[in-house]
C-alpha cells in the first residue's frame, strides 16, 4: 500500500481514510495471502488508535485563542481542513467547535479507545496538558492571538465575506464541475481555490489568516507528523555521509541533501543528518530518485526535509537497518 502511493507511514496516527481509498484487503504481488481477519482486527486496532488522536488533537485546537470563534477562511467549508472527503490536511471534524471542548481540562475519553490502564491514563494527561501549554506559549499561538486582537468590523466583515464566497466555490457542485472522480485533484482544488482567496485579504483580516494557518500548521505537524513518528517507529534515523546539502532561506527552513545508498525512505520520516550544517532534526517532506546508466550502481536520492528548531539534543538517532 505504502508503495501504491498510500502515505500509512507518513501519518500513521491517521492513515484509515487512506486504507478506505485504497481498498479493503491489500493485494500482495508475491508471497502468502493477506488473512483477512488479520487485516481487519488490524485497521480496527488502527481505528481505535486514530480516534483517540483526533480527539486530542480537537482539544488541542480548543486552546486556541479566542476558540470556538474563529473567523478563518480555512474552516469554511469545504476546504481542505474540514471537508469529509480525502485530504493531506488533519481536519477539524464536523461539530467540533460545537463539543465545548473549551470548557474540558482534559481531552474527553480520549484513552478509552486505547484502552489504557491507570496509570497509562494518568500519564496521557499529564503529555496532554503539558503540550497544551507549549503551544499556548509559541509564537505562532501568540501571533495568532495578537492578530485576533487586531481585528475590527471592517476585517471581520472581510472575512466573513471570503467564507461566503469559499462556501460557494468549494460546494459539492463546484467541486464536482472542476473533477468528479480523482480524489487528488479534488483535493488540490479546494487548496487553489483557498489559496487564492487568501491572496485576496488585506490588513489585519490577511494577518488572522495568516497567523491561524501557522497556529494550526503547528498542531498538525508537532502533535500528529512528528507525534506519529516517534510513537509508531521511535528514534530519529541518522543519515551518514550526506552530501551536496542545500539550505533553502525561509520559515520553516527547508534543508535539500544527497544520499547513495540502498535503503528507502518515506516521507514523513524523522532524521538526523550526519553534518554540522543540520544540527536539527528533520522531516522528510519529498524524494527524488535517480537511476545512472550503471545498472549495479546503487541510486542516487535527492531529499528534502524540514528542519525541526530546537531539536538538536532531543533525541538519539539511529542508523537505518
């Protein structure tokens, strides 16, 4: 699955819609078949595990300053941080900002999927609150409550105006004109046409824009992608003899590298290079392969990877098997 274009590595704490799109059972090009009772008592495993992440994730969001009142284009409908179809982005599920998940001290009933002991559960909440915090406390949440505070009748109305006009562009009729059946050009679609009307604000109403995407970008990516990660595959996996490193200018900074070996790489996978040019860990967001006219050669793999600030002693990281 994973090599049929089916990112389950890459997000592991979220990967059942993209199961569901690739079929029930797996097919397997050699070797025995997939038992299917196997298959099934594992993506219900894989169930229980993402509903207690969405709903950690949705109390997460519930910190948010200013939460549930949030005037930010992206949670228009449609779009592809809240439609119920396929999409690269963690949603926020339909009624979330209705649960009063403001109102809860802890994530609710997020370890009864899990199953945890008392301890475990102890132990969960205790990670909850203590990231809940960090967040509260990063730039990105405090711009976005600076940005909230600058808002005022003119830039709301402008806001308001940019949902109602996303409400229509990204309705299932829309959508369905633009392309009725590839779940991948739907989903680029709806990010287009977000995009495009983004480019459209002005003044404060463009910064609250702005400021929530970053805000939120930071959930996804620290609570759910690396999350994930250290959860499901454990430390970090060291790249040694890296060359041709290219650091591209930029927030977050984006890190391009060279490697020839004969392993394969994910995306969504955690590394550490072996240069002191990239002291933090990384991120791998995308993959190049390039095959010489060599035949016995190994190929050539160019990488990028975004860099995780402040991530240079946090873990240690292991060389690939």
């Amino acid at each position: 699955m994973q090599a049929a274009g089916a990112d389950i590595a890459g997000t592991p704490m979220r990967l059942t819609r993209e199961v569901h799109i690739f079929g029930q059972v797996p097919h397997l090009p050699s070797g025995p078949s997939l038992d299917p009772n196997q298959w099934n008592a594992w993506l219900q495993t894989a169930a229980r595990i993402e509903s207690a992440h969405r709903t950690t994730i949705a109390w997460l969001r519930s910190r948010m300053p200013g939460y549930p009142q949030l005037p930010a284009p992206q949670l228009a409908p449609g779009t592809a941080s809240t439609t119920t179809e396929w999409t690269r982005r963690l949603t926020w599920q339909p009624g979330e900002r209705a649960a009063g998940l403001q109102m809860k001290n802890l994530p609710p009933h997020a370890t009864r999927p899990l199953r945890a002991t008392s301890s475990q559960v102890r132990a969960l909440e205790e990670s909850a609150r203590a990231l809940a915090t960090a967040l509260q406390a990063s730039q990105p949440w405090q711009q976005l409550s600076a940005a909230r505070q600058a808002l005022d009748e003119e830039s709301r109305k402008e806001l308001r105006q940019t949902r109602a006009r996303l409400r229509e562009g990204l309705s299932d009729a829309a959508i369905n004109a633009h392309e009725a059946n590839r779940v991948l050009l739907r989903h680029n679609y709806r990010c287009t046409v977000l995009d495009e009307e983004i480019e459209k604000l002005t003044g404060p109403a463009r910064q609250f824009a702005n400021a929530f995407d970053a805000a939120d970008q930071l959930v996804e990516l620290a609570a759910s992608d690396v999350f994930g990660q250290l959860a499901l595959y454990g430390s970090p996996l060291l790249l040694q003899n890296v060359t041709d490193i290219d650091l591209e200018p930029g927030t977050p900074q984006n890190i391009h590298f060279s490697v020839h070996n004969d392993y394969w790489l994910n995306t969504g996978e955690l590394i550490q290079i072996d240069d002191p040019l990239a002291a933090d860990t990384c991120r791998l967001i995308a993959t190049t392969v390039s095959f010489g006219p060599d035949s016995d050669a190994a190929p050539a793999t160019r990488l990028t990877a975004q860099t995780l600030p402040g991530t240079a002693s946090l873990w240690q990281a292991t060389p690939p098997s």
